[in-house]
C-alpha cells in the first residue's frame, strides 16, 4: 500500500512541476553521470552529504554512495524506476522539510530533467571505478582568463624559481606569472588555472610546473604545464576544497600532493595517475616534503602534528605532536637522523624522525613560522612579520648569522630559494616580491608581481 502511494506521489509531483513545459521526446539523448549529473551533485549536494558531513547518513561524493540508501528504507537511487529512488523523490518534493537541497532553492527545472533521464536511462556510469570521488571523474573546469591588467595588486601567496635559477614563478589571478630575473620582466602569462594558488614546485629535470590551487571551499586542484612550452598536461588531482601544497620525489618519478580534506596523494610522473592515497591527518595538510633518498614524505598539518610516513606504502611511522598550533612547514635533514618543524606557535623544532621526541628547540620567535627554505647546511626561516632569520648548521647546532627586514613586506606570505643557493623570493601580502643576495642580505631586485 505504501509503495503504491509512493508511486502516485512522485508521478503526480512531476507532472506538477513540469506542467504546460512540454516533456522529453522519445529519442532522448544519453545522460553522461560523468558530465552532467556529477558536477550539480558537487556544487548543490556534498556539503551536506559528504565524506565528513552526511546528513541522513547519505552520501553524495561517489557513485557507489549515491545509488546506496541512507537511513531510510529506499535505496538513493534504482537505474530505471524514479519511485524507488529517494534521491529523486527529494528532489522534486514540495514538501521543504525533505527537499534537497536543504535551506536551498530547488533545482532548476532542467536539472531535475537531466536526473530524470539518467534514471530512467539506467543510470548509466561513465567512469571507471564506482568508488572514485566525484571530484575526480569530472571533467576539469576551463577557468577564466586572466585580466590583461590587474586593477590592483594581489598577495603573493606562492613563488619557485626554475632548476637553473634564471626564471621566476609567482602566484597570479587565474594565472602564474613568469619572470626573467637578469632582464627584470615578465616574460610569460600561464592561464587557466584556478582563482588562486598556493604553491609552485618545479620538477627535478626542470620539466613540469606543478599548480596546487582552487577556490576556498568549491574547488582544489593540482595542474601541471609543460615549463618549456607552458601548455596545459594534465589535472591529476582535484578535490572539493583547496590543495595547499606539492613536492616532487628527489629522482622526479613521483609528485606528492597535500589537500585540505587532511588527504595526502602520491602521483606517478610522468603518467599523472594515483598511486596511493593517505588519509591519516584530520586537517588541512600545509606542507609536504621527501626525504633525500626518497623513501619517506613528511607532513604538516592545521591538526598541529608532523608526521612521517612511509613513500611507498603510505603507511605512518612517527608523529610530532609538540607543537600547540598549525604546523606550516617540515623538513628532513639530509642524513635522516633529524626533522625540523616549524609552526604559529613561533617555534622551530627540532626532533628525531625515528621516535617522534624532541631533541631541541632551534628558535622561539616573535611571530608565525611561515616557512622554511633549507640549501645544504643553511636555512631560511620566514617569519609572518616581514623577517628572514638565516642559519647555518653544523651537526645539530644552527648559528644565526643574520636577520634580514629591509625589503621585506609585512606580513609575509612565501619564500623560495634559488638551486644555487645564492639568492632568495619572498612574496607579501600587498603583491610585492622581493629578491635578495645570501651572502649579504642586500636587495637585488623589487617588484609588485601584476601585470
């Protein structure tokens, strides 16, 4: 009886909606889940039914998920019969309380129509693996093009320099902007990417330009551009919220990329295919970096750890837990036998990879530990107040040689230094970039990175 029912209601509430608009013919074509129904699952529904948030115990984010049931007697979905699909049901009913999506406006007319077909179709998948998130099937957005001119200046968030230190990547809007460093000028405008980006790494062999950017909350994605001819490779990874930060392996075979869903994925080069997925911080993964040999990545995470895991297994094995707040940037020493973590708690720590105890506190500063730039046996500790603290190692003991202010914007947001180890970038939050010389700290060259 109550099937019955069932059946009646979903039939009269669709020829409700759709009435006097006219109804599909007969030779409909075939709904791609993929192209069509996947992307409005991602923007209107995984908020609510995601991997971290599941209302009614339902979930959006794969197709395998979306055809299961929820905490309710019907399965989301069942390929060609609309009454026995919840999903479907609580799209169209008028009922506010059970409509999705929640304290939102309905679907557009054509949207219910597009999951109309698709059901009655078969709900037909064109992907490969049914458990794969949706982020990852759809096909990647062709994102806006960068104004000609920049009205104003942007931060700065992230810079890299080339493998033979004569070019200059910089965050961009849309776009990374290329700069010649002896010439002084932008020589190149690589578009397409998302609205911001976080981080810019070049590859060993100085071939790749990786992009880990997207749009708070909607998009993260990772793209990588050919850096000789700047054309658009692939977008091997894509996620629901921002990619914060990746890291080329030392022999440049494998990329590993952090996500603000606190996922860390290694990506084969050059195939641009998963190779492994980690899932062991509960935040967002700020930093990512190999160990010298190749065979351990380090992390750190708005969980307020370190941790360290085995490359080519994924499996975990030490954590850092002393810091008190976010941790921004890891390093391995090139001997194995330490790690270095620096946080907005305003320290930098020093600690044994291989028990995940404290061996000492390098520094305790007045301001965040933005980010570390490590050539050989000197570091580069950025601070958010607009301060370089250059170090140089010997054994376990690092010697402040200078403290370099001049030219630097306040706050700070990204350094970089060059494969030489004679010059150093750092970008600020008012768009200006700043070069500087090693040896004696001076400035070299100061620019505001728009076009």
């Amino acid at each position: 009886m109550m099937k019955n029912f069932r059946h009646w209601l979903v039939r009269l509430l669709f020829l409700l909606a759709f009435a006097n608009t006219g109804m599909p013919g007969a030779k409909e074509v075939p709904v791609s889940f993929r192209k069509q129904i996947a992307p409005i699952l991602i923007k209107k529904c995984q908020s609510c039914h995601g991997p971290k948030k599941a209302k009614g115990k339902y979930r959006t984010d794969s197709y395998k998920n979306i055809l299961q049931a929820g905490d309710g007697d019907l399965p989301g979905i069942t390929p060609k019969d609309l009454e026995m699909s919840e999903l479907y049901y609580r799209l169209i009913t008028e009922n506010e309380d059970e409509r999705m999506p929640a304290d939102a406006d309905p679907l557009p007319r054509e949207e219910i129509r597009l999951f109309k077909s698709w059901i009655e179709q078969g709900a037909n998948y064109d992907a490969k693996d049914t458990t794969s998130p949706l982020s990852d099937i759809v096909p990647p957005p062709v994102h806006p093009q960068a104004p000609v001119k920049y009205p104003g200046s942007l931060p700065v968030t992230a810079l890299t320099f080339s493998q033979n230190g004569q070019l200059l990547f910089t965050s961009g809007y849309h776009e990374v902007l290329v700069w010649d460093i002896e010439k002084r000028s932008l020589v190149h405008r690589i578009g397409n990417v998302a609205e911001r980006t976080y981080d810019l790494e070049i590859s060993p062999d100085n071939k790749w330009l990786a992009v880990a950017s997207g749009n708070p909350g909607r998009l993260g994605e990772v793209r990588i551009f050919d850096q000789e001819t700047k054309q658009l490779i692939s977008v091997p990874s894509r996620a629901n919220d921002v990619c914060l930060d990746t890291a080329f392996s030392p022999d440049g075979k494998s990329m590993a990329l952090g996500d603000a869903d606190g996922t860390i994925k290694v990506i084969g080069v050059p195939s641009w295919s998963t190779a492994m997925k980690i899932s062991n911080h509960s935040n967002w993964v700020y930093s990512l970096k190999w160990s010298k040999d190749g065979q351990k990545l380090i992390s750190g995470s708005k969980d307020k750890t370190a941790k360290i895991f085995s490359a080519h297994e994924g499996k975990r094995l030490v954590t850092y837990s002393g810091h008190s707040e976010v941790v921004k940037d890891v390093f391995i020493l090139p001997d194995g036998n330490r790690a270095l973590s620096g946080s907005s708690d305003k320290q930098l720590i020093l600690w044994n990879p291989n028990d995940g105890k404290k061996v000492k506190e390098v520094a305790k500063f007045s301001s965040a530990v933005l980010q570390l730039a490590i050539y050989k046996n000197q570091m580069f500790v950025l601070l958010e107040e607009g301060q370089i603290t250059h170090y140089d190692r010997s054994g376990l003991n690092w010697k402040k040689v200078r403290e370099i202010r001049d030219g630097i914007s306040k706050p700070s947001l990204t350094l970089a230094v060059s494969p030489d180890g004679e010059t150093l970038a750092v970008g600020g939050q008012d768009g200006r970039v700043t070069i500087l010389q090693v040896e004696d700290g001076k400035v070299a060259w100061s620019f505001v990175a728009k076009p």
